[in-house]
C-alpha cells in the first residue's frame, strides 16, 4: 500500500515492506485473564471490552480481534500463544 503526501509524493509504508503474520483472538474463549496485555506482549495485545484481549489498534485487521502483525512482534506473540490458559490466541 502506498500513502500519498501533501505534496503528492507517494511512499511505501515501512509497515507494509516486511513479512507480517496474523494473529486472532477468540473473543468467546478468552476468560480475561490478562496474561498476553498485561504481561507476555503488551505491543501486540491490549485490554478489551471486559477485559477481553483484543490487538493493539496498529495491528487491527478486519475487527479488533483479528489483524496483523510484523516480523519483529512474532517473538512475543507466540509466547502470548503459548502462555493463553484458554488457547484462544493463534499466531500464524
Ligand atoms: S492470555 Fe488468553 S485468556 Fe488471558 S486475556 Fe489473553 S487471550 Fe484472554
């Protein structure tokens, strides 16, 4: 995706030049425990409605529970994954 500046010069957005992975949360699964926003990955994970996981809104994809994420968040995401009681957090 390109971004068109004021002055109409278009550039790529260092965002979209690298390798992204998805991520979804499973609102339904998730018991709010906090795990992955307050501690695994706060980059990649915030606190939601009713304290529900949802992504960082930069993340967002297609509804606050879904979206996309860098290379460089995998690390942390995964051990969000890894960490979830519930599994109701996939990378990938
Ligand atoms: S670790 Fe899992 S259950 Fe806990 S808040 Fe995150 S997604 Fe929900």
């Amino acid at each position: 995706m390109t971004q068109s500046t004021p002055k109409g010069i278009s550039r790529v957005l260092a965002h979209d030049s690298g390798m992204t992975s998805k991520v979804t949360i499973d609102e339904k699964e998730c018991t709010g425990c906090g795990l992955c926003y307050e501690d695994e990955c706060p980059a990649v994970f915030a606190e939601g409605k009713d304290g529900i996981s949802m992504l960082q809104p930069k993340f967002q994809k297609g509804g606050v529970h879904m979206g996309e994420i860098p290379d460089d968040q995998v690390k942390c995401a995964k051990q969000a994954e890894d960490a979830c009681p519930a599994t109701a957090i996939k990378v990938g």
